[in-house]
C-alpha cells in the first residue's frame, strides 16, 4: 500500500490548482493473467507457472472548449510468484494544452515510433517494462516536455526529457531474466546519471501513399550493458546506460492491399557507430474463401552490425508470419510467426489472439516458444521459458 501513496498524493497535488470542480471522466480494465511454463527452470527458485493481477483505470478531463486536457493513467500489477513482477507506474500523467497549429504536452507520457511487425528499432521515447512480458511492447511513463507543431510541409515533435526510467528485470524467482541477478543501482555515463536531459526531434509526413518519418535522439540509452560485480553476497550484474546519438528512418508505403515497411537507425554511442535496419511487407488477402476474414501474410528481414560483447537479438534474423482478423462481433484476430537467425539457427515463434467476450471483456492468448537457441546467442538465457498464457481482461 505504501508504493500506491506517491501515485495517488501527486495526482491529488496536481487537481488541486482548478478553480472549478472536476468533473473527469473514466474508463480503464483489470486483467486477470495466468501464466504455465513448459520446461523446468534453469534456476531452482523460478517459478513454473503464476497468476497476477493488473488494474489500469484512465481519467481524464477537458476544459476550455476542449483545448486543454488532464489525464491520469496509473498502472498496478500484483504478481504471486515474482514480488518484482508486483509493482505500480504512472504510464501517464500529463497537460496538454493545443493551439491554432501546435500541441503542447507536459508531464509523463509515453510516445510510439515506428512501423514495423517484428521489431521496432526506432521507437526510442519511453523505457521498457521488461517485467511485463519479453515482446518489450509495454513502456514505462517517461517525463517529458513535447511540443508538435503541425505543417502544411509535416509534423515536427521536439521533445525535452529528464528523469530516466531505468528498465525493470524479473527477480530471482521469476522468468525471463539474466543467469544472474540485476542490481536495482544502475550507472550512467552522464554526469548528471538520470537527471540528464535528454531530447529529440521528429519530422513525419504522409507523401501520397508513403508515410515518412525522420528522427533524432541524444541521451541516456533505453538499452542498458552490464557489468559483473562479485562480492561476499555473490555475483551480480549491475545495468550501466551510456550516452547515445541515434538519428531514425521510418517508411511505410502502401499499395493495393500490400503494405511495405522500413525501419533503419544509425547509432554513435559506448560500442562505436553502429547501424540496423529491419524491412519487410505486410500483404493481405481480402476475404477468404469468400468469407469475412482476412489473412495478412507478414514478412520482414532484420539486420544489425553490432557485434561482441554486446551483440543484439535480432542481428540476421528473417520473421515469417500472419495475422488472421476474422472481422466478425467479437474482433477475433490471430498473429503469429517466426523469427529465425540465419548464422545460429536459433528460432523464437509468438502467437497471439484476442476476442471479445460480451460487451465489457476479452480474452487474449499468448504463447513464447524458443528452438534450438545457440549458446552464443543473446536469448541463451531464456532457452527454457517457453510458455502459455491466458488473459481475462474486464473494460470499465
């Protein structure tokens, strides 16, 4: 109860100054997830299977003719196997203010970048909540200052950033974490460690039938190395964040009933200049067997050159899948595929699929499957987190 204090105080602080009563209005969802994992764990402590409990409501309130808005989203999970899984985030809090041509935002928020399926090398903004699944999709709040200003030639997003938000591990008991143990005292390059401003800049822009979007980022990386520290309590690995320049190409063209998408990021930090780009289509085929749903057939190449001691994930790897939307009541969609590295051999397949239950739920399944993952390869440590889960969530 005593994490639930600063969230709940801070949201109070921040109403107080409306000289008018606030009349919000709110939505959200509590999700009930359980979770079974199909090998033994590497250590003897993980957990094999575990239940959690998530509750997300959203506020928000206009005035001014709605040119200013309020809104709160905060975020609590409690998990009964990983106490480090258990813990609550403000995913947003913020002011928005907008203009004849421009919008100004203050407060946490979490931004998106990109385009592509399998990976997203561009999207930058906002730390990951690893703790919450290892697909990296959910994000931390991040404070910030953001001004769009919106173009007849494009929308240009300046943003200004302080507070760093170190990325979540599981703990000792639970699963998708390092062979050893993650200090919670990261280090920085920076002088100033997490109170570094950090800033960026992006322009995007739709040119017909492409969407455009350039990029650049200076700060602390949202990708930490590590360190091995050893004392008389054992070892640990301590997360270290180093300055990083990281300019972002984003495209996606759209022909027919196929979509084509590119991600591409060249990056100057702690391990030199580097380069990655990830590239592929999206093709759908419209109503099968002249039926309501339709298949998209996913398929994109990932390359990055960095190399050892801290080589990426998806280095030469090629991802192969679909996505089936049956367009039916219930919004029934299914996406799965494959992602496998082409100089080790290691695959990772993922399924996804949602439904709507009634008017007010839906249950999602989620599977993780790793094969024959290579002792050189990054996923090594997560050779025997394979798992099943299913999802109960209630909207409100």
């Amino acid at each position: 109860m005593r994490r639930l204090l600063h969230p709940v105080s801070l949201v109070a602080l921040l109403l107080c100054p409306f000289d008018q009563p606030i009349a919000a209005d709110m939505s959200g969802k509590v999700g009930l997830e359980g979770r079974w994992f199909g090998n033994e764990a590497l250590g003897s402590a993980q957990q094999q299977s575990g239940l959690s409990l998530t509750f997300e409501p959203e506020l928000y309130h206009d005035w001014s003719e709605g040119d200013e808005r309020f809104v709160v989203v905060p975020f609590l999970r409690y998990d009964g196997s990983d106490e480090d899984r258990t813990h609550v985030d403000l995913r947003e809090l913020y002011w928005r203010r907008s203009f004849a041509s421009a919008d100004l935002y203050v407060g946490l928020r979490k931004v998106f970048w990109g385009v592509t399926e399998s990976v997203h090398l561009v999207d930058i903004i906002n730390q990951t909540d690893w703790v919450e699944n290892p697909d990296a999709e959910d994000k931390l709040g991040q404070p910030m200052i953001q001004l769009t200003l919106l173009r007849d030639w494009g929308t240009v997003d300046l943003y200004l950033m302080a507070g760093f938000r170190p990325r979540t591990f599981a703990g000792v008991e639970g699963r998708f974490r390092p062979p050893l143990p993650v200090k919670d005292q990261p280090r920085y390059e920076a002088d100033l460690e997490r109170w570094h401003p950090d800033v960026a800049l992006r322009w995007s822009h739709i040119l017909g039938d492409i969407d455009l979007g350039v990029g650049h980022f200076y700060g602390s990386s949202r990708e930490p190395r590590f360190d091995l520290e050893a004392s008389a309590h054992g070892a640990k690995l301590r997360p270290i964040y180093d300055l990083l320049h990281q300019t972002s190409l984003e495209l996606q063209y759209v022909r027919g009933d196929g979509l084509y998408k590119l991600e591409a990021v060249h990056r100057d930090g702690y391990d030199g200049r580097s380069t990655a780009a990830v590239g592929g289509l999206e093709y759908t085929f419209v109503g099968l067997a002249s039926t309501s749903v339709d298949f998209g057939l996913v398929a994109e190449a990932q390359y990055d050159n960095r190399d050892l001691p801290f080589p990426p994930v998806a280095d030469r790897d090629i991802a192969i899948g679909g996505r089936l939307t049956f367009n039916d009541v219930q919004d029934t969609d299914v996406l799965a595929f494959t992602a496998m590295d082409t100089d080790q051999g290691t695959q990772f397949t993922s399924l996804e699929a949602n439904r709507r239950w009634r008017d007010t739920g839906e249950i999602r399944l989620e599977a993780r499957i790793f094969t024959s993952v290579d002792a050189r390869d990054p996923l090594y440590a997560f050779r025997r987190d394979d798992y099943l889960q299913i999802e109960y969530v209630h909207y409100f």
